[in-house]
C-alpha cells in the first residue's frame, strides 16, 4: 500500500492542506488504495528521505515522490491502465494551466482564512506558521485577513471565468472530473476545512460543483471535519 504524508492541525483528522487533497482525490479517482499520515510543520524530519520538508509526500515502494503535481504525473505514469486524471498528453498540458490556476485562487483565499489555519494548528506549530506567514506577507496574521469582508465580492468576481464553464457542464473534465477539476478543487477544500469564512454563495454555479466534488468517491471530501459547504 502507497503511503501519503497529510498536513494535520491539532485534530489529527482535521487534514487541511489544498495540495495534499489534490492528491487524495486523484488516488481516489485512479481507485488506489493508500495510508495517509498525519503530518505536521514540526516534523520535516519525517520527509528526510524525500529530500525536502513539504507535503504532500507520496512513499510507493522505495521511492519518494514531492510536489503534488509530480506525484499526479507519477500515477498516471504508473498506473496507465487506471482511470486517467488527464484525458491523454495534451489534457495533462492543459491541466498545467488548472494547476497553477489553482495555486493563484489558493493564494487569494489565504487573504481570508490564514488566522483562521493558524488558530486549527497544533501548538507546537504556531510560532512556526505565524512567523513564517507574518515574513512572506509583512504584516500580521491579523492584519492579513483585515475587512475581509469588504474584499470578498471582487473575489467572487474574480471566478467568472470557472463560473461560466460551469454554466455549460459539471466538471472541469466535462461530464466527470479529472486532474483539472481537484487541482482547483483543493483551496476551496482547504478553505471548508479551516474556516467558517464563506467563500461563495449557495446559488454560486461554483458551490454546486464543489459540492458535487464533495460527494464523489463516496463521499471522501465531504466526510472530511470542516464548516458547512
């Protein structure tokens, strides 16, 4: 069995991290089988043989795969003969786009919940996390998510574009979803399991796709600990 290193907060199921869900959804859409470890800021010693200190981390046999979209590309390498995340060469291409696409929204959304991440974070990683978020951002974790609420609509603006394909179809993958769809999936993923913060509205074409994501694989994001969807 695969083993998959997952950011934990102080709950140990309270799994948080929007790139570690990319890849748990992916393992769940190729129907592998895998043991996800509870890992938190404090334990880089744990990722010493990856040769790096971030999750997630992938361990299949003796080898160990970092960065979640090397580990998408290693499964579907590996697992030919299993669902495809990509749809074939040229969708993984594209889902290059999706990826970094939703790194971008990731970023955005930690203007909104990051006290709330820090306030689910066990206590031994605190300092680490303020002082490390408090440098990249120069200013406090408080003062990061300010009038939050102000800022919000320019947000919900901002997705039109995922707003208006999912006028026209369920998922980023057409009819099912694929890579593309849980590598956008991941921050709102993240953002529900952290915070009570909400992001979209009910009627939002963007919430009924997330929470069509919610329930897909049994129920596997969904079950998840977080705040209402």
């Amino acid at each position: 069995m695969m083993k998959l290193f997952d950011l934990a907060g102080a709950e140990t199921d309270r799994r948080f991290s929007p790139y570690c869900w990319r890849i748990r959804l992916a393992l769940a859409h190729k129907g592998l089988d895998v043991e996800t470890v509870a890992w938190r800021f404090n334990e880089k010693d744990a990722l010493m043989a990856s040769g790096q200190g971030k999750v997630p981390v992938l361990v299949h046999g003796d080898k160990w795969i970092y960065d979640s979209w090397k580990i998408a590309q290693y499964l579907e390498d590996t697992f030919p003969d299993l669902p495809t995340l990509f749809g074939g060469p040229e969708g993984m291409a594209l889902s290059r786009l999706h990826s970094n696409m939703g790194d971008v929204i990731a970023g955005q959304i930690s203007r909104f919940v990051l006290l709330d991440v820090y306030e689910h974070l066990d206590d031994k990683d605190k300092s680490y996390f303020r002082e490390s978020r408090e440098q990249r951002f120069g200013m406090s974790l408080e003062q990061v998510v300010a009038e939050r609420e102000s800022r919000l609509q320019d947000f919900r603006d901002g997705l039109i574009a995922l707003r208006m394909t999912l006028k026209t179809q369920p998922f980023f993958g057409g009819d099912r979803p694929l890579y593309g769809d849980f590598a956008l999936f991941g921050p709102f993923q993240w953002a529900r399991c952290i915070s009570p913060f909400q992001l979209l509205t009910a009627d939002d074409p963007i919430a009924h796709w997330r929470m069509r994501l919610l329930k897909s694989f049994n129920g596997l994001a969904g079950s998840a600990p977080g705040y209402d969807a």
